[in-house]
C-alpha cells in the first residue's frame, strides 16, 4: 500500500504534456479515487492499428514522445 501510495503522489506532482495528469487523489476505508485528466479518442495501440499510412516517420514521432515522458520522470 505505501508504494501505491508514494506513486500516486508522485503522479500527483507531474506536470508533463505527455503524461496524463492527476489532479486530486482521495482515498476512504477501502478505496483510493483517483481524479485524471480525461484523454479521449482511444489507446496508442489502437491509433497505430487504425492508421491507414503508419511509417517510420510517425513511430519516431511516438518514440520520441514517450522518451521525453521517460526522461522527465526518471530525472
């Protein structure tokens, strides 16, 4: 539970543009309640099976994005 916990606050603190935000964390005698950012329009494995035209270009774009995210949480 502490390690839930400490990545939930975690997660509370970041404030990255290819991170889904969390806005408010609350918890009660059995549950946590976690307030995101709504993110519509699907998963990234969905957009890339939907694409008609998926080429090098737009996976480096992708690659590119979640390697910021990873930085930016692992600085």
């Amino acid at each position: 539970m502490e390690l839930l916990q400490n990545e939930l606050l975690v997660l509370e603190k970041t404030d990255h543009p290819n991170i889904t935000r969390v806005f408010e964390i609350l918890e009660d005698k059995r549950c946590y309640w976690v307030v995101m950012e709504l993110i519509e329009g699907g998963n990234l494995l969905d957009k890339i099976i939907g694409c008609n035209n998926f080429n090098e270009d737009h996976a480096c774009f992708i690659t590119h994005q979640i390697m910021l995210a990873l930085n930016y949480m692992h600085l």
